[in-house]
C-alpha cells in the first residue's frame, strides 16, 4: 500500500477530532469490532483520507455530504485510485447514515463476512 505524505497524515489527525455528525453516527456503530472487523476511522491511504477503512478487508466506507454532489468527478477518480489499490469502496449518503442508520450497518455486515478471527 502506498504510504501517505506527512501532510496527509496530519490532516487526517486533525479530521479525526472534526468528524462530521453522519460521521460520528457510523464510527459508534463501527468502532470496538462491532462487526467482528477492527475499522479505522479518517486513515491515510496514499494522497487520500478514507472515512473508515478495514484494513483485513481492504474495505473503504465513505460518507457523502452535500459536496459530494459536487465533485463527483473527483470522488469517480479517487474511487479508481483507491481500486487499483485492492481496496472496494463503498459510499453512503450523510442523509442515509442518519435517517437509516440499521440499513447502513446492514450493507457493511453483508460485505464483511464474520471474523474468524
């Protein structure tokens, strides 16, 4: 995997402590293995920051906010970076992790198989 620049990592340090609402909703329902899966919120990949990232899965969460709206041609290619990389990308509106939140973990657990761990 490609390491991040200093920069990147800082600021994915900092954005830790910033997280959006819809945001903070996901990392309760992720956080402590919740899934079987150990998840990283706001981590480095390259020159990108993934909202969550399940390192054993090689799997990204992101959530969209209004913005996304509009950079979707950033997002598109951001997307293929990241899945050239090996890594599965999987987006969630802001407005879906807060109005549905069940449905949201629901997806996540049927794309992450039981740890045997």
């Amino acid at each position: 995997m490609v390491r991040s620049p200093d920069f990147i990592r800082e600021r994915a340090k900092n954005l830790r402590s910033s997280m959006t609402q819809p945001e903070r909703t996901l990392w309760f329902l992720l956080r402590r293995n919740s899934l079987g899966w150990h998840f990283r919120r706001q981590h480095p990949v390259g020159p990108y920051i993934l909202d969550f990232y399940c390192a054993a899965l090689r799997l990204c969460i992101e959530v969209d906010g209004p913005v996304h709206a509009e950079q979707a041609e950033r997002d598109e290619r951001r997307t293929n970076w990241l899945k050239k990389e090996g890594i599965e990308v999987i987006r969630f509106s802001a407005d879906e992790v807060e109005t549905r939140p069940a449905a949201v973990i629901g997806t996540i657990a049927r794309l992450a198989p039981p740890s045997t761990a």
